[in-house]
C-alpha cells in the first residue's frame, strides 16, 4: 500500500501531468486528426464506399478511396489497406518479399527484429519460404548504444549500408529493453543512409508508432512503412487487417506480393469492412492520445512508487509501451490479474504464468478485450524473469487505465 491513498495519487498525478507532457500529447493529437479529416475530405469520402462488389472485387471503390485516404493520413505517396494482411508481421514480410530478390542483401539497423520476423527472416527456424532460404542476405547491427541512440555510423554500418537493396528500422522497442526511435531520430539517420547509398530502400517498422508523434517516418524519409489494424490505426474498432505505405512503385509491388502480378491491388473481395477500417482510422488519433495519457498516469505513479519506468514519464514518446519495472514475481503477476479482472471482457478470468512458443520464460499475460490480440486497448504482459517488467500498453479509454492503476496501486 502506498504512502499516499491512491484517488489522492492520481489526482497529484493528473495534476502534474496536465500541467507538463498532457498539452504536448493534446497538441500531438490536434495535428493528426486534423490531417487524418484532411485525407477524408480531399478524397471525397462518401456513402457510396461503404459497399463492397464481391467476386474478384473489381472497381471496388471503397477500397480504392481507403488506399489513398490511408497514403495521406500516413504522409505517403500510396498505401495498400487490407483485411486480408493478417497481422503486422504479415504486412512486414510482405513489405521485404516485395522489395528484395534473390542476392540483395538486407540491412537491419536496430538490432533483433521484433520476434515474430525471426522467422520470416530466416533467423530461426528453417522455413524454405524465409528470405535466407530464398537467397537474401542479412546483415545485423544496432544504432542503439545502452540507452542511447547514435548517430554517427560506424565504419562496418556504412558498408554495410553500401551493399543494402533494404535498409530496416523498427521505431517500437516491442518488447526489448532498448529505447524506441524517435521520428527526429530516424530522420537524421535516414539522411545519413541516403547519402551512403541512395538506391537503397529505407523501410521502417511502424508498429505501434502510428499517431503518437505529429509526423510519421515517411514524412521524413522513409521509402516504405508497415504496421497492424489491430493496433494504432485502427482505432480500436478494425477486427483484423494491415498496411503497407509509402513509394508507389514499391506499394505496387507489394500488392503483388499480397495478390499475385496482373492482379495486384485491384482485387480481393473486401467483406464490406470498408466502413469499419475508415471509422477506425477517423478514431485512431483520438485512441491513440487516450493511450499515451494513460501510460504517462502509469509511469509517473510507478516512478513516485521507486519502480525503474521506460520511457520516463516526461519523456518524448514514439509508440504505445510503457515498460515498468516492479522487481518481483508476484507483482507481476498480481499487476496482470488486477488488469485482467479490470477489463471489460473477460474479467472473470485468471491470467497465469505460461510456456509462449518463442520465448525462454514464462509468460504472464493480461487483456481482455473485444478483439483478440488488438493492443491499442489496455494489455499488460511481460516475462517471469528479473528485472521482471510489465510491459502495458493500449488503453482505448483514459478512464479505464486510469482505474485499473488506481486498484493495482492499492494492492501492490
Ligand atoms: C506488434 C509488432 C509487430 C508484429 O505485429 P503482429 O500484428 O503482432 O504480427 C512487429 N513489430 C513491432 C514493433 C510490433 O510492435
């Protein structure tokens, strides 16, 4: 039980923070809504989109409006928005298939990829479709020193970048201890790689990211961006999807990948989700500033707790993860079941600690939400080893991370 009762804590939190880093997230939230309606209005975005023509999906013109509406929303030139992207993971491995051929050589800036790209990659695991197995090289190195980002390249980067058909960043730390990269962090490097070899293509990561700074990466450089419906724009409402953004000719050659050639992106029956994925992206902003409030209520009340918090609460942010570092099992696990019990779906459930296919240790996991997986609404995980962190994220309303906090904090 903390000094102080927990209501009077978070009014002392909310106090403070409303005072500091709330009117930057409002001011965040401002610039992308207004460029999100922006792309609603120059696109014309009308009744008649809601509807989708079933069969090959020819002339379907909803999808067709999503696309551009997306491109802009997302500051790129094109953008490919689908249900049938199964997942974040799928969008990035579409993004790599669509770019790389046999002999090109992949270059990774931020360390280990997120650990579902392992296997797409090729580095566990022996899929025949990998993009080692196919003939890719990859190239791993990490602009990440501790808990700072560089940016002067070493001597082996800048050869490697020489030789790189992809240059890849990830801008979320997901689930690692490094810091996330910033936008202004990216662009600075991204010029650093343009000048060392201008043909290559700069891809980034953008999972998790979306709307949580006022520009995103293909604002500032980036040729291709990838990222999950289930998370950041989809606002909370898109029950499954993808996309991919930014340089047509390469958006064009994912659609490829993701259809076949000669069919590209002008097919492919959209289910009449059309409605769903613009109303999602309408809301994204907005969800996304209901989120990053409640990870900042988070971290500063754990911080005044004496727990170690990634990012601090004053601190810049580039995606939706708030790391908090609580020292001791139980705590752990006490702080997943008092989310768990808090959610609006499924809080009859007890979370335990669990073998997770890809990960050394347990697992303990908490989220009930309307959508399987989606982490733009409020969900805790994190590994039962030292220093054992929670890793909380989402949060689609304010008020619900703010009361979940509240009861974690007088049980904690
Ligand atoms: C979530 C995530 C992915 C993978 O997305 P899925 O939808 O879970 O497949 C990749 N990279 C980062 C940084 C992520 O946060």
């Amino acid at each position: 039980m903390p000094a102080i009762h927990p209501e009077s804590a978070v009014e002392e939190a909310e106090k403070e923070l409303s005072q500091s880093v709330w009117p930057q997230l409002e001011s965040i939230y401002f610039q992308n809504f207004e460029r999100v309606l922006n792309a609603f209005r120059s696109h014309r975005v009308g009744e008649e989109h809601f509807f989708s023509v079933t069969g090959y999906g020819h002339d379907d013109l909803g999808r067709a409006v999503t696309d551009r509406v997306f491109a802009e929303a997302l500051q790129a030139e094109s953008a490919l928005v689908r249900t049938s992207i199964a997942s974040g993971t799928h969008a990035i491995a579409i993004a790599l298939n669509g770019c790389l051929r046999h002999g090109d050589t992949l270059m990774m800036m931020t360390g280990s990829p997120y650990d579902t790209l392992e296997e797409v990659i090729g580095i566990r695991g022996d899929d025949p479709q990998s993009l080692r197995n196919r003939g890719i090289r990859y190239l791993e190195t990490s602009v990440i020193d501790g808990q700072e980002i560089r940016n002067t390249l070493t001597e082996q980067q800048i050869d490697g970048i020489r030789q790189a058909r992809i240059v890849y960043f990830q801008r979320s730390c997901g689930y690692s201890i490094r810091p996330s990269l910033s936008v202004r962090q990216f662009s600075v490097l991204c010029r650093q790689v343009r000048i060392i070899n201008p043909n290559a293509i700069i891809f980034v990561d953008n999972c998790y990211g979306e709307f949580t700074e006022a520009q995103e990466p293909t604002a500032v450089g980036a040729d291709l961006i990838a990222g999950s419906l289930i998370k950041n724009p989809g606002g909370g409402i898109v029950p499954a999807g993808g996309y991919i953004a930014g340089r047509k000719d390469l958006v064009d050659a994912c659609a490829s990948v993701l259809t076949c050639p000669g069919v590209g992106r002008h097919g492919g029956y959209t289910f009449d989700l059309t409605r769903l994925i613009l109303q999602g992206l309408f809301l994204a902003p907005h969800a996304v500033y209901e989120a990053l409030k409640g990870m900042t209520l988070a971290a500063f009340l754990f911080e005044r707790e004496g727990y170690a918090s990634k990012p601090l609460w004053h601190e810049l942010r580039t995606d939706i993860i708030q790391t908090l570092q609580l020292g001791d099992p139980e705590k752990l696990i006490g702080f997943c079941r008092t989310l768990q019990k808090f959610s609006p779906v499924n809080s009859a459930i007890t979370p335990i600690p669990a073998d997770v296919p890809g990960y050394a240790d347990k697992v303990v996991m908490a989220g009930g939400t309307f959508i399987e997986g989606a982490t733009l609404e409020l969900s805790a995980d994190g590994p039962l080893r030292a220093p054992f962190s929670v890793f909380l994220q989402g949060g689609l309303c304010y008020a619900h991370t703010r009361s979940v906090l509240k009861t974690i904090l007088e049980t904690i």
